[in-house]
C-alpha cells in the first residue's frame, strides 16, 4: 500500500506547500478547520482526513499551525493526532514556536516512541508557491535524512541547525533580522520621500551597494507601489516577534532593538493594519513624518 504523508495546516503557506508534496507524487490526507482550504488541497489530490485518522494512519506527519498552543491541541488534545500514532511516526512541526514548545512536543512524542522534529520556514508565500522555501531543522540526523525528500519538494534549502529547538531558535533569529531590515528600509523611504526624493529612484540607486539585500529588493517596491496584501501579515510575524521576546527574557538576553519594533507592531495593530503585509511596517514611520511613501 502506497504511504500516505499527513499534512494538518492549509493557511497562507500550507496550502501550496501541501500542492507542491503532491506535484511531487507524495499521497497527502490533509486536515484544517477551514473547509473550503481542505477541499482546494483535495481538488489538487489529498484526500480528508481528522487528526486521529491521520495520527493512525500517516507515517509522517507535517504541521503549519498559528502557534505552539494550537500545534499542542492539534498533537495532544482529545482525538488529536497523537490519540491513534503508530510507533516510530515523524512528526514534522514547521509553525514558527518558541523551542520551549519544541521541546514539550519533543518529549511527548518520544514518549509515545515517535519522533519529532522542529522545521520552520522562512520565504513567505511566493517561495511556498513556487517551492523555494528555506527550512531550518532541529533534532536528530537520522530522522532528518529519512524525510529530505519531502523537504526537497517544498524548498531548496533545509539545514539540520542542531538538536530539538534549534530550528526553532534560527527561525526567531530569522525573524529579528528580516524584520528590522524590513523596518529599516520603510524608515529610509520614508526619509527619502519626505525630504523630496522619489523612493523607487533611491531604491534602484542604492540596491547594488552594500544597502542592497533580498528583503530590500522584496519588501521596497511593495512599499511604494502600496501593494500590502500579505504574503506574510504583520500579525504573524508580531507573534514571532512576542516569541522572540519572551524566549530573549527567560534567557536574560537584551534585545532593545526588538523590543521597539515589537511596539511598532502594537501601534500597527491599533492602526488596523494586521492583516497587511509586514512590509506595512512603512505606515508606522508614514504616520510620524505625515507623508506617503509612492511613485512620482
């Protein structure tokens, strides 16, 4: 009988990352709380199943959930995936948690003798549409090497960064980094407007030398074109940012840079903005200066 992946999470990034598996020839039994998402997904080929189906009947198991509350409910809650596992079962979480959370799952799959290992992506929607997505893993090589095939369909690079919680740790990393440039390049245009200068020219002008990265050839052109439907909404990534936060206290790490972009979230909350992109975070600094980022 052919093996059936499980695929539980069919959001923004889930639901071509679960189409990008089946382009590939995996057979996937997907599941979310949204019905039309699971029927998209089975048109494309997976067919339906609940979490205990899944848990008795996948071999491997990926999740893409909201938070580490919700990755928990989903594995350990009554009728969840862990319910009805197999012995030896992977479980692949990919949600963005903090590696406390990793850790707790970790534990209680390797009770149940299945194992688990953390796997967040960075890329956002359009490299989760066209396959390109970036996976930093943590836990144990050998489970690791057993599922690179499925990671190969949906990215183009997956990087064992250490033991469980590790992936989880690159992924805050990834967060604080992306996020203030993010925040850097909206302060810069906005500058660069107020003071007279058209922004898609000082873009084109500084993108070649040291100013230029991915986020700002990404994020800058969306900023002055004010094209803000997300590919990675501002709440996600506030959540990433508030597990960032609480992980830095509990290690007694200063993160001041991040604590102030965390409060620019909040005000982009209050502002109504969350469902935007992050690249929205131009709207916090078009509020300051009284002026609108745009094309002449």
């Amino acid at each position: 009988m052919e093996k059936l992946v499980g695929f539980i999470g069919l959001g923004i990034m889930g639901r071509p990352m679960a189409k990008n598996l089946i382009k590939a020839g995996f057979k996937l039994m997907v599941f979310d709380i949204d019905k039309g998402s699971v029927e998209e997904v089975v048109e494309a080929g997976a067919t339906k199943g609940d979490l205990a189906e899944i848990g008795a009947r996948c071999d491997v198991i990926f999740t893409i959930l909201p938070n580490g509350k919700v990755v928990q409910k989903v594995l350990f809650g009554e009728k969840g995936v862990a319910s009805a596992m197999k012995s030896g079962s992977i479980v692949v979480d990919m949600s963005s948690v903090t590696p406390v959370e990793s850790g707790f799952c970790a534990e209680k799959l390797k009770a149940l003798e299945a194992d688990f290992l953390d796997a967040p992506v960075s890329g956002g929607e359009p490299k989760a549409i066209d396959g390109t997505l970036a996976f930093m893993v943590g836990g144990e090589k050998e489970v690791f090497d057993s599922v690179m095939p499925y990671f190969q369909a949906m990215g183009s690079s997956m990087l064992l960064t250490g033991g469980t919680g590790s992936g989880s740790v690159t992924k805050l990393v990834n967060q604080i980094i992306v996020n203030l440039n993010i925040t850097a390049v909206a302060e810069g245009l906005v500058f660069a407007q107020k003071v007279g200068a058209d922004p898609k020219l000082v873009y084109e002008a500084i993108r070649g030398g040291l100013a230029g990265s991915t986020v700002l050839d990404a994020k800058a052109p969306l900023m002055f074109n004010r094209a803000f439907n997300p590919g990675g909404k501002i709440s996600v990534n506030h959540k990433d940012i508030k597990n960032v936060l609480d992980t830095a206290h509990a290690m007694d790490v200063p993160l001041p840079m991040t604590a102030q972009l965390f409060e620019i979230m909040q005000t982009l909350k209050i502002m109504d903005c969350f469902d935007d992109d992050h690249c929205a975070i131009v709207k916090y600094f078009e509020r300051l200066a009284d002026v609108e980022v745009k094309c002449r």
